[in-house]
C-alpha cells in the first residue's frame, strides 16, 4: 500500500487519536505525522510494518503508540528520544533486543512485549504482562534494565580506549628505545670500522722488484672516501686566545703610533734653535746633527736615544696637565684649533727642513 498522506492522516484524526490500524501498512507516513503534533496517541496495530524509520524518532510529542501484530524485527537506535511515550505495545514481533537508547524512556508507564522472540535477560525482566499491574512492572524493570546496560556497555568501550592508548603508549615508548639504541649503536658502530680499517693497513712495505711488475699490483687504486667534518666546538679556552689576540693587536697599534708621535716630538725639539725643551735630549740632539751632517751614526748614539725617550714620560705628564687645565677652564675648542694649527706649522717646517738638507747633499755631491 502506498504511503498515506497529510489529507489521509486528517480525515481519521479524532481529537488527539488517530487510527490506522488493519490498513495492510508497511510504511509509516512519518513526515505527515511530524505535521500533526495534535496526534499523540496513535494506533498502527495489525499492519505489515516491518521496520520504523530514523524519522519517526523525531515525533516527540507522541505519548501512547500500539505497534503489536506487526512483523518489527528493531527498533531505531534512537527510539529514546520520545520523551514522552508513556504507553507502548510492541504484542506479538519478531523483536530480539531493544536499542540502548530505550533506557532514556523516563516517562514509560506501561509496556507489553508478549508474543516476542526477546533474548533470555530482556524477557525475565519484561514478564508476561497478563494485567495492568504486570505491564506498568515491566516498563520500569526494562527500562532500568536497558539504562543500566548502555551504563556497562559504556564502561567496557572506556575501558577498550584505555587499553587501547596504554598499547599505543607502550608501542610508542617501545619504538622511542628502538631509536636510542640505534643512536647509541651508530657512533660504536664507526668507531668499530676505523679500528678495523687502521687494522688492515700493512705494517711493512714489500720489497720492490727489479722489474717493476710487483710495484704495479700492489700501487691499486682506492675510492676516494669523503667524511663529513664536525664544525669545531668553540671552548672558553679558544675565546679567551681570541681576546687576547685582540687586546694584542691594539697594544701594538697604540704603540707604533706612539713611537710616531715620540720621533716627531723629539726630531722638533731637536730642530729648535734656542732651547731643547726635552730634559736630557742634547747630548742626542747633537748626535743626531752630527749624522746629518756627516752621515754615519756616532758610538754612543743609542744611548742618548734611550735617555731622550725615558725623559718623554715627563713630556706626556706635562701636556696632559695643560689639557686637563684646559678643559677644567672652558677652552679646550680654543686650545684644540691651537694644536692643530701647531702641528700643521711644525710639519711644513719639517717638510722644509727635510728639502733643506737635500739641496745640501746635491750641492755636495756636485761640488
């Protein structure tokens, strides 16, 4: 038969009751139904259903439903969501078990599961019901029997996923050793076959033949081997020498600049013509205009150069004391143009001097 409509469902509505029942349904109109809330108890006894669509779960405002001599092999998995059923014949299927969600039916009053092939447990706790009494029994004790079993069955699945993450666990750490090991094993491993190849190098050359043929076999070419070399490892120690090489570098720059400076304080003082304002350069001064002159270094000219730049210290003491008193006064911009200009006029005059005293050595040679 074909599946009954809206119209068809309104024209046997009777206030709240609708009955279909002797109708040789096999189908169950559940979307007309959804658009009849008004229908909460509905009668679908002596059809040929065989089997509820997922729909029919949806049609919660149903509170008294007669399914007996049909052929209902299950119930949907989501039977329990019809809050409020509180009347429910399911007399003479073919049902076995009832889904789980049939534990969530709080609102059942009244069951008759008779006329049923129901496993052994579910028929003990559903009975016979031969009267109301039996039947409003058998509603509370299957459903706290179907609650109570989803309870467990949940608990079993609980406990199957801890099972399941502690193998998944143990496999994983398992695994992680495998690995270690495997590290540990690699460096023996290469450290093993360096021993080895040290091993079977000859200790002994052998004795080359006069013909050169023994010579040939035994100069065999080897495969070119690469080795991956580990970056090196900077220690404390490697940076401490590079500090000190630094601090080296610097000491010896500071102090070639300033044996610069000391030659060309000395070489002026030596060139001025009324004083020597150097203590203890004359003897120097005099050596030093002897050897232009003369060209040839006198005996004791290393050891005047020596009293000359240990009486420098008192030079810098004295020139450090004029600029810190310049400072300490304001006018060390003024005092900074006065050097400046000091030093450039001292080396023109030099450069001078220095072209003075060729002339001299080409007049000399020419004459």
């Amino acid at each position: 038969m074909e599946e009954l409509s809206l119209k068809d469902l309104k024209a046997v509505l009777d206030d709240n009751e609708l009955d279909l029942s002797m109708r040789q349904l096999s189908v169950i109109p559940a979307k007309a139904l959804a658009k009849l809330p008004r229908a909460t108890h509905i009668d679908f006894s002596n059809n040929q259903i065989v089997a509820l669509p997922p729909e029919f779960c949806l049609l919660t405002h149903i509170t008294k439903l007669d399914l007996s001599n049909n052929h209902i092999v299950h119930l949907p998995n989501d039977f329990g969501k019809l809050l409020n059923l509180e009347h429910l014949d399911l007399y003479k299927n073919s049902i076995e078990e009832l889904p789980l969600s049939f534990g969530d039916l709080r609102s059942l009053k009244w069951l008759d599961m008779k006329g049923n092939p129901l496993e052994a447990d579910l028929a003990k706790v559903a009975g016979e019901c031969q009267d109301e009494k039996e039947c409003k029994m058998a509603a509370v004790r299957v459903v706290r029997f179907m609650r109570d079993k989803a309870a467990e069955q949940l608990r079993v699945i609980q406990k199957q996923e801890e099972l399941n993450k502690q193998r998944e666990q143990v496999s994983a750490n398992a695994t992680a050793a495998v690995h270690m090991t495997q590290k540990e094993k690699a460096p023996k491993k290469r450290k093993s076959k360096h021993k080895d190849a040290s091993n079977t190098q000859p200790h002994s050359e052998v004795p080359v033949r006069a013909n050169g043929a023994k010579m040939q076999n035994e100069t065999k070419e080897t495969p070119n081997r690469t080795f991956k070399t580990k970056p090196p490892i900077h220690s404390w120690l490697s940076r401490v020498f590079v500090c000190i090489r630094k601090l080296f570098m610097v000491v010896l720059i500071l102090s070639l600049l300033g044996v610069v400076l000391s030659s060309f304080i000395i070489f002026d003082n030596c060139t001025e013509k009324s004083h020597h304002w150097i203590p203890s350069s004359q003897p120097f001064c005099d050596d030093l205009h002897r050897a232009i002159s003369s060209r040839s270094l006198p005996p004791a000219f290393g050891t005047n150069l020596y009293k000359t730049l240990s009486s420098m210290s008192w030079v810098y003491a004295a020139k450090l004391r004029e600029l810190k008193a310049d400072i300490e006064e304001g006018g060390y911009m003024k005092k900074a143009r006065y050097y400046c200009n000091f030093i450039y006029a001292k080396t023109i005059e030099k450069q001078n001097l220095c072209f003075d005293v060729e002339i001299d050595l080409v007049e000399t040679k020419v004459g």
